[in-house]
C-alpha cells in the first residue's frame, strides 16, 4: 500500500514539472481507475483501562416517619362519623359503617341520601381480595359536599340502609320496627333509634357466593343485631331482599354491641361493651341500683316490670343457627365480663382472643374444652414484659405469657347470675354494694374460704358464703389483676387475623414446596396509648409521644396457637397546632384506631375511631418501602 503511494505522488510531481516549463497540451483521456488495495488486517484490541475509584459514600437520610408510604387514605366519612364495621367477605366485598354522624349533614352524593343517621354500607366495583398496588389515596375532605359524604380512593359507597329504615318495598319481608330500633322485651315500647351500627359479617349462602345475610350490630343501651338478606346483582351492587333485627329477649336484651366476628364453624358473634363494675378499686356498682343512677335508664326500660341484673351483660354472644327464621341467641358467660371489644376464634376452633376497651383493661384468652363449643373451658389473662431500655411506642415490644384464671361452665356462671336477679332499688345502701366488690375479687384471688364480710368491704350478696369462682367470670378484669396478669391497656380495641395466612403458617396446609412462609400474626388496633400505659407504673409503661393518636400491634401466634409476643407495626403522629398550640393527630397519619381486618396479601385495613373532622379508612402495607 505504502509503495504504491509513493509511486503516484511521484508521477503527480513530474507531471506538474512539465506542465510549468512547456505548453499546455491537450488533455488526454482519463486513465482506467486501479484495483482497490486489500484491506489491511485489523490490529490487536487494547487494554482495558483501569476502573476509577469509588465515590464516597453519601451522608444517610434520616428516618421517614412510621408507616410513610405504608399508608393509604382508601376512605373518609361524613363528619361526626367513626368508621366501623370492617368486614371483608371471601368474595371480596369491603362492608363498613358510618357510625353516629352528625345530624346536621344534609348534602347527598350519588346514594341521594344525606348521612345524618348511622349507615350501613359496601365499597361496589371493587374486588378487595384482588386489589392493585398502586391505589392513590382519596383526598382530605376540604369542600361541603366532602365533609358530609363518603368519599373514596376506589369504588363507590352503597347505602344498605340507614337508622329507621323500614323497607316498606319488601312487603311482609321489611321491618315494620324500623332498622336499629329497639322496643321494650314486655311493654313493646320504642326505647332508641339507634344511630351506631358497629361490627359487620356477612355470612353467603350456601348455594349462592352472591347471596347471602349481612349481620350487623347496633351500640347502644341497649344494643341489638340486625340481619339484612342480599343478592349481588351482575353490575356489582346489593339488592336487599329481606330485614329483621334479632330477638334477643330470651337472653334479658343485650347490650352496647360493639364489634364482633364470625366463628370458623359460620356463627356471628357480638361483643358487648359499656359495662358498669365494681372491678376498679371503687364500688361503682354500688351507683347501679341508685335510684339516682340514670345511665342505665334505657336498661330499665328494656326488662320492665324487672330491674335489670348487670352481670348479665358485658360478654361474648353467639348467634347460632344464624340463617334460620329464628336464629338463637347464646351469651357465653365463660369468656368473662368485661368491656368486650372483639373476639378471634383460632382456627383450633378452641381458642379464642378478646380484647377489652378500657382504661387499664387485659387482653383475655380462652380455651374451649371442645372444638366449636364454647360453653365450658378455662379463661386466661395476658402478662407483659416490656423490651429493657426503651419505651418509644414506635419500637417497644412485650413478650407474653399467660396466667390461668378459672374454668367454668356456661350453666354454673349463670346460676351464680341468677342470684342477682332480684335486686332493685329497693335494695340500695349508701356506701355499700349490693354486687361484688373488690375485697371480694381479692379474697377469692389469695384463696380465702369466704367472701368477706360487710364490715370488711364484702358485697351485701356475696357477704360471708362459701367461695366459688364467680369472681373469676362476673368481675374478670379485677381478677385477672389480682392474679398478676397485666391489667393497663388503655382502649384495646380490634383484633383480627386471616385465617388462611395462620393456618398455612400454623399447619403447613396448602404450602408449596420450598416456599418460605410468614411468620403468622394476629393485629391488634389501639386507639389511645395513654393513661395506664403511659403512667410510668405496672408493665407498660411506654412514653407520651403518640398519645391520643393510638397505633396498631401485631403478636406472634406459635404452633399451639398461642400469643408469645406483640410489637408495634405502625402509630398514629402528632403535632402542635398552629392555632392553638395543642398536641393533635396528624391527619395523614393513624388516628385513634379502632378495629382492623388483615387480607389475603398480609395488607391491612384500619377505621379510624378519631378526633379528626372526617375519620379515615386506611390501607396499611407493612411491606412497603
């Protein structure tokens, strides 16, 4: 190649020599044009240069708050309102309520009515059991319209029915009484229009996934249930196609019926709250046959001509042969008396959790003695150890362990209830009660052969007979306190597993091979971490920091189905108000909540018992980044 150059720049050279010194010439024709040359072979690729040095590392950010993106807004409701009643069918339907809203909310959306009565209702368009990821929260309500209404991230809120409705269309098949109402067990009177539905469960039919009675509960003095029967139309939403609320008169009326579940065998059960005790170092039951005792007005006018008997309410009711024309109402006396919040059968069909809603409350355990019976077996009380050193909510944990209180049977508690049947006002005594006291519960706890005397604190009843374990199941906070169980929760609210997730963990059922299953956990909703467990005495004894903002828990459930530990998943935020200077609750973050209900995906759905203007229901991803 290089040859060849060379001889072509030289002929080029002698050309132009000739050219300077003679005449032009005439121009020759053009030569042929040569071969192109061979293309030379390719060099040796070269070496890879030496790889730069790391930068160094940024400075770390500091921690987002608890729950961040975790969180979201999937739901507000109308102003006034508390959001219960989470409920989430095998098929994907999402019931909740708008309890007790103000009355003063007259605005409509798309139901045409305005939310001034409590409300039951459905999320329609929406299946939950298969929802996305990626749903954008619904907007902190700013106009009236959203103040006043549901407003949702996904789907559209369908009105069941509402305080007083009769479904006069349904004939013969309506509520002549009026949804939520109830009536005096002999007089027949209208006592309340209740605007509190609480606790939701639907229950399908078993011949039609899209049929099936929704059972709700009503939470007030005195409580009640009510059964909607539904059909799904094609379009997704519900159809009512019969109303009734249940009888419970056979049981004395019920009471407060706060939240609830539905057992693995396919049986509502109600929790009965608001109960008046003497279980709290004061003799307030001493208040209960005052003549001048007006809470349990209401009450009186349930049992009239009788006077109502206090112990038998404030526990667990089985509603058995629920689809039935007449369901049956069974109170469970051997859970214990106390503020029942929730209650969580295992699915050991044995074992069941309930939680207590109040100040220095215990969470309960009971083992039935036979699968799906739950009239006689043996009732247990929660111990804390708090976690050494810390005392942030956001971090604290406790391990548990169990203290056994007493077994018994629904039929001797019952016959110890009886015996407070006759007790009126007639009976009442300044500065003594005619029901069981606390030196009775402590006698019983360190064993004593006898109730205690009048002149030692005893109750006028129980005075100077033999003991017995009534104490245990009629005043089960104080006793379980006496025993050493950890009695200073501070509104213990909603507990709930997914029962599929805990029996895969629990059992190995439906595993695939190889496959690493979660730890299985029961949550647990805390709408206030104050008072007794932030007093700095007993076992809790966690700081102020969240306050009256609450958080949500979770426990550790072992092969026997038994809670060993509970942690922190994610708390409510506080701030300082920029009008007042007050510590208030975030509200984009948890605030008060209530009760809570775990999905098939271990995503979680929290309704706010709050302090907000417009309370929230929440999707929680313990996963999320």
């Amino acid at each position: 190649m290089k040859r060849i150059a060379y001889s072509l720049i030289a002929a080029a050279v002698t050309v132009a020599l000739t050219a300077c010194d003679g005449d032009d010439g005439k121009q020759g024709p053009q030569g042929v044009q040569g071969e192109q040359g061979v293309q030379g072979e390719q060099g040796n690729s070269g070496t890879n240069g030496t790889n730069g040095t790391n930068g160094v590392d940024g400075v770390a950010g500091k921690d987002g708050q608890n729950g961040g993106s975790g969180l979201i807004r999937i739901a507000t409701v109308p102003a006034g309102a508390e959001v219960t009643g989470l409920f989430l069918s095998e098929q994907g339907d999402l019931f909740f309520n708008v309890q007790h809203p103000s009355d003063a909310n007259k605005l409509v959306d798309g139901n045409q009515r305005p939310y001034d009565g409590g409300t039951v209702g459905v999320l329609t368009g929406v299946n939950f059991n298969e929802l996305p990821r990626n749903i954008v929260s619904s907007p902190v309500p700013v106009t009236e319209l959203e103040r006043q209404t549901v407003v949702t991230a996904i789907g559209q809120y369908q009105i069941l029915g509402q305080t007083g409705d009769v479904y006069a269309d349904l004939g013969e098949k309506g509520l002549a009484g009026g949804l939520g109402v109830h009536y005096g067990i002999t007089s027949g009177d209208k006592i309340l229009e209740n605007d509190s539905p609480d606790f939701n469960g639907f229950i399908p039919s078993a011949d039609d996934e899209n049929t099936g009675y929704l059972f709700t509960n009503w939470e007030a003095y005195p409580g009640g249930m009510s059964r909607l029967k539904m059909s799904k139309s094609d379009a997704g939403t519900w159809n009512i196609e019969e109303a009734m609320m249940l009888d419970f008169d056979g049981v004395k009326g019920t009471a407060a019926n706060c939240f609830g579940s539905v057992s693995p065998w396919g049986t509502p059960l109600t929790s009965e709250e608001w109960i008046v005790r003497s279980d709290v170092d004061t003799t307030q039951h001493a208040e209960w046959n005052d003549p001048a005792f007006t809470r349990i007005d209401r009450m009186k006018e349930l049992v009239a001509p009788e006077f109502p008997n206090p112990y038998r309410y404030g526990y667990i009711a089985e509603v058995q042969n629920p689809l039935s024309d007449t369901p049956d109402i069974v109170k469970h006396f051997t859970i214990g008396r106390y503020e029942h919040e929730n209650s969580v059968v295992m699915p050991d069909e044995r074992t069941v959790y309930s939680s207590q809603d109040d100040t220095g409350g215990v969470l309960f355990k009971f083992i039935a003695d036979q699968p799906k019976d739950l009239s006689s077996g043996t009732l247990y009380g929660a111990k804390l150890t708090q976690d050494k050193g810390l005392n942030d909510p956001a971090v604290t944990g406790f391990d548990v362990t169990w203290v056994e209180i007493a077994s018994g049977t629904n039929a001797e508690i019952e016959a110890w209830i009886a015996e407070y049947d006759e007790i009126s006002t007639a009976d009442f005594v300044q500065g003594q009660t005619s029901y069981l006291s606390v030196a009775d519960v402590k006698a019983w706890a360190t064993g004593k052969a006898t109730y205690p005397t009048l002149a030692e604190g005893g109750g006028l009843v129980t005075a100077g007979k033999p003991m017995d374990n009534r104490a245990a199941f009629l005043e089960s906070r104080q006793a379980a306190k006496q025993l050493g169980a950890t009695a200073e929760w501070r509104k213990l609210e909603g507990i709930s597993i997914n029962y599929d997730r805990v029996v895969e963990a629990v059992t190995g059922q439906d595993r695939v091979p190889g496959e690493v299953v979660e730890q299985a956990y029961m949550y647990i909703g805390i709408a206030d971490i104050d008072d007794t467990m932030t007093n700095g005495k007993g076992d809790i004894r966690l700081s102020e920091r969240v306050k009256d903002c609450g958080g949500v828990y979770r426990a550790h459930i072992d092969n026997n189905y038994n809670l060993t530990r509970i942690e922190p998943v994610v708390m409510g935020g506080t701030h300082r108000s920029s009008m007042t200077g007050a510590q208030e609750c975030d509200v984009n973050q948890l605030s008060q909540p209530d009760n809570v209900i775990v999905m098939q995906d271990g995503r979680i759905i929290i309704g706010e018992d709050g302090s907000q203007e417009n309370n929230t229901l929440w999707l929680y991803d313990p996963n999320a980044k």
